[in-house]
C-alpha cells in the first residue's frame, strides 16, 4: 500500500521557504500588519500546514496497530507468564473483588494520583481490539477497555524532566538472594526461554493451588529473600499514543486474573511482554537506571530487548 501522505513537491517547499523568509521580514515591520496583508495571511496559513504536516507524520494511520472486527475476535485469549499472582497483598485485593484497589501515580507528577477502579472507570474510555504477539510465536486478538493512559497523565501532570513511564506490578517473579553477591548477579543473565522461569518462582499458579491456593505469610515470603515483581517501562511517545490503554475489560467483561486484573497495559506496537499485567503503581522517571538491572524491564533484564516493535 502507498503511504497516505506523501513529501511536499518541490515547488511548495519554495513557496515554504519564501513564506519563512516573508515571515522574517515581518519581524522588522510588525506582525499585525503583515497578518493582515493577503501575502501575510497565505503564508500563516502555509505555516500552520507546514506544523501539521509534521505533527501528522508523528501519527500516520501506519503508526497506529492494526483493529480487528469483533468477528476476529480469539475465543480465547491464552494466559500466559503469571496467571495468578501469589502475593499477599494482591490476593487479599482479589478476594474483594479488587474493591480496595487503588493506583498510585507518582514519581516526577504534579499532583499524585491514587485511582480506585470507579476513578478509572469515570475517565473517557477507548476499545480496541488488537493482535497481542508474544515472542514465544503464539497470537491472540482481543478487545480491550480502558482509559488512555495520556488521561491518567494528564491528571497527574508530567514534570519537565519526566521522560519514561514505569509500569510496577503485583506479581512476584522470583525472590532475590538477601545478600546481593556474585552469584546472585549471574544468576540474572538472559534467559533465552521465557517459559523456563527462575527456580522458586516456577508455575507459580500450580504452585499456590497446590498449596490450597493460601499464599504465604509475610513472613514466609520475606523468608524467600526480597521479591522481584514485574515491571515494564516505555517512552512518552508511547504513553501518550491514542491506542496506548489501562484495560480493565477484556471482551466486554472485567478482566479476569489471568489476563492482569484488575488493570493491565495495553500497548499495541510493542510484543506481548510489554503488556503489563497487574499494574498497582504506573511511576513516571527521567532515567531507567534506577529501576531493576536499568534495563527497563522484567525481561528487558534478562536480556530482551526494550524497544519490543512489532
Ligand atoms: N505482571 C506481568 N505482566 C506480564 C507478564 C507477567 O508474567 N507478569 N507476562 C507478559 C507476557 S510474556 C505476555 S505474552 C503477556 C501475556 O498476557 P496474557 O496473560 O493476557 O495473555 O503478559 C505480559 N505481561
Ligand atoms: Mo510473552
């Protein structure tokens, strides 16, 4: 397919250039009168083209991710990575139907937010239903509901500084040794297989059910070493792109636990370990080294890549 927008022809870039130079000129003479004369007024109105014609480049219809039709939609959507987070904390949240949930938004904000599900749920909404690709080669196309994240932000307002949003998740993925020694350090390198997870940490949902699905104590989990939980991390041209969500339904219903309840990240460019799921605390940072390893991510530290495109 030929892109939509195609370069300016070559004799609307000179009549640019011309309608700059005007412009200069009319610094010298007083703007209110050269917006008033008709070469003024043309050459504002080729300006203002000219700005949209980049800001558009920023969003061709290419840059969105692909929607499907509800007739595509997959009749089911494979859980996959935790499926049942065996937190404490977050099984407590589970058990009231997450009524107690709230999301914290901080780090470099104006005004911290904590967002219960009715919050979230009262900001504009956006449906999308998507091709999720996870890099283990299997897809599924389902319909999310959620808020942009942009509005979320935008309530929380970014600080000048503010350049990565960082997503921190319920579930614990592994435990790390107390004390951070050397074998503990190569312990983290790449895992070329995102199935076989760290020992411990292992089918965690089996795990729990098996243990009549009581999740361990503080104590307990304390005892394991300092849980390492999920977490993600993009740009801000991915947060604020139209089609970038926190999805609370999955299919017109609430989203269930395996799928990241109560509130998981959809962002649609990008493969499917960037789709955080039981997101509790979006963090918005100048820099990424503070965060784990300073890859940007769960697996990002284990050796994927962090800019996941599709
Ligand atoms: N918190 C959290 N988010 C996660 C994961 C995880 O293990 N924990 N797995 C990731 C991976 S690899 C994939 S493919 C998708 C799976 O989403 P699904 O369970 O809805 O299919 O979630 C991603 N987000
Ligand atoms: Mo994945």
């Amino acid at each position: 397919m030929r892109p939509r927008l195609s370069l300016p022809k070559p004799h609307r870039r000179g009549f640019l250039t011309a309608a700059a130079g005007l412009l200069g000129v009319s610094a010298l003479g007083g703007c209110e009168r050269f917006a008033a004369s008709p070469t003024g007024r043309r050459a504002l109105k080729a300006g203002e083209d000219a700005n949209m014609f980049v800001q558009r480049l920023l969003l061709t219809p290419a840059s969105l991710a692909k929607e499907f039709p509800d007739s595509q939609i997959s009749p089911w959507f494979k859980p996959n990575g935790t499926i049942d987070p065996p937190d404490r904390a977050y099984k407590a949240l589970a058990a009231r139907s997450f009524e107690g949930f709230k999301l914290r938004v901080d780090g470099l904000v104006e005004r911290p937010q904590d967002l219960s599900l009715a919050d979230l749920r009262a900001l504009p909404a956006r449906t999308q239903t998507t091709r999720h690709d996870c890099v283990e080669g299997w897809s599924a196309i389902g319909k999310w509901t959620g808020v942009p994240l942009a509005e979320v932000l935008q309530r929380a307002g970014l600080k000048p500084n503010a350049r990565y949003i960082v997503f921190h998740c319920a579930d614990t993925m592994e435990y790390a040794a107390a004390d951070e020694n050397e074998e503990a350090e190569t312990d983290k390198t790449a895992n070329p297989d995102m199935e076989a997870r760290p020992e411990g940490a292992e089918n965690q949902a089996s795990d729990s059910q098996a243990a009549g699905s009581e999740a361990p104590g503080a104590e307990a989990e304390e005892a394991q070493g300092t849980p390492i939980r999920y977490y993600e991390s993009i740009d801000l041209t991915d947060a604020y792109h139209p089609q970038t969500i926190l999805a609370y339904d999955l299919n017109g219903k609430a989203l269930p636990v395996s799928n990241g309840a109560p509130l998981r990240l959809r962002v649609e460019r990008q493969l499917g370990y960037k789709q955080t799921k039981y997101v509790m605390r979006v963090e918005v940072t100048e820099a990424l080294k503070g965060i784990g390893e300073g890859g940007g991510g769960y697996w990002e530290d284990r050796g994927y890549e962090w800019y996941a495109g599709i």
